[in-house]
C-alpha cells in the first residue's frame, strides 16, 4: 500500500470539509442547532481519523509485514463518537422529540468524511448530493404533511 503523498492528503481532507460545509450551510440559515463549523470538522475529524487509521495500517504492514492494525475498528470507533455527538443535539422539550435531522445529518456529514478519508470522492459527492436533496425536499414534504394534518383536523373536528 503506497503512501499518498501530501497534495492527495490535503485534496481529500479539503473536500471533506467543502462537502461538510454543504450540509452544514443548510443546516445554518434554518437556523439549526449544529450547523456550517459543526458540519465542517465533523468531516474534517471523521476523514482525519480514516487517513491516520490507513497511514497506521500502512506503517503496521511495513514492521510486521501484515498490517495487524484493523481499519474497520478506526471506522466503528468514528461512527459511535459521532452518534454520541448526535445523541447530544437530539432534545425533548414538551413531549416532543426534536433535533432528528440535525442527527442524522450529523451522521451523514461523518460518513462523507469517511468517504473522503479514504479517497472515495465520487461516493462522498454523491453522499452530499443526496443529503441535500434530502434535506431540501424533506422541507416542503413536512409543510405539505402538517398543512394536510391540520386540514383534517379541522374538518374532524
């Protein structure tokens, strides 16, 4: 496995970070809890941790000749950290669970670090197409819905 060199390094901890700031834009003119900085280092850290996991792969494999270090483990060990920082902007305020897409969007946001970390650009573009087209039809979706429920409410009652 050959080291990536610097310029490969920076291109994929830097598109991390344009990716995140995508989703995190949206994020912060909804005026949401976690939005365009938290967005960023969120995948900033997870492509971070994936290029220091396969660098500790490649250095493994080099001293004992079979890479004993397991990059899956760095992976799992990103996705619960983020879960937990997820967890974190979920909220319940009176009898509603709030901050959901925020969640999720962080988990995604990770995953496309992920992606970049590990050179998969095209998988990480894509990620942040479809999250944001999640995210700008989930809008109207939910207007649509609450319209609808509001309406048949009135009409029940």
């Amino acid at each position: 496995m050959q080291d990536p060199g610097v310029w490969t390094l920076l291109s994929r901890l830097g598109l991390a970070v344009v990716f995140g700031a995508a989703l995190g834009w949206d994020r912060e003119v909804r005026n949401k809890p976690a939005g365009l900085r938290t967005h960023m280092l969120v995948a900033l850290g997870a492509a971070g941790f994936t290029v220091l996991g396969l660098g500790l792969f490649r250095t493994m494999a080099e001293v004992d000749g079979a890479g004993s270090v397991d990059v899956m483990r760095v992976l799992q060990g990103i996705i619960g950290g983020v879960g937990f920082l997820g967890a974190g902007a979920i909220i319940q305020a009176r009898g509603e669970v709030m901050g959901m897409t925020t969640a999720a969007g962080i988990w995604v946001t990770a995953a496309i670090g992920i992606a970049c970390g590990l050179g998969e650009l095209v998988v990480a573009g894509l990620l942040t197409g479809a999250a944001m087209v999640v995210l700008t039809l989930a809008v109207g979706l939910d207007r649509l819905i609450e319209r609808r429920i509001r309406k048949q409410e009135a009409e029940d009652g």
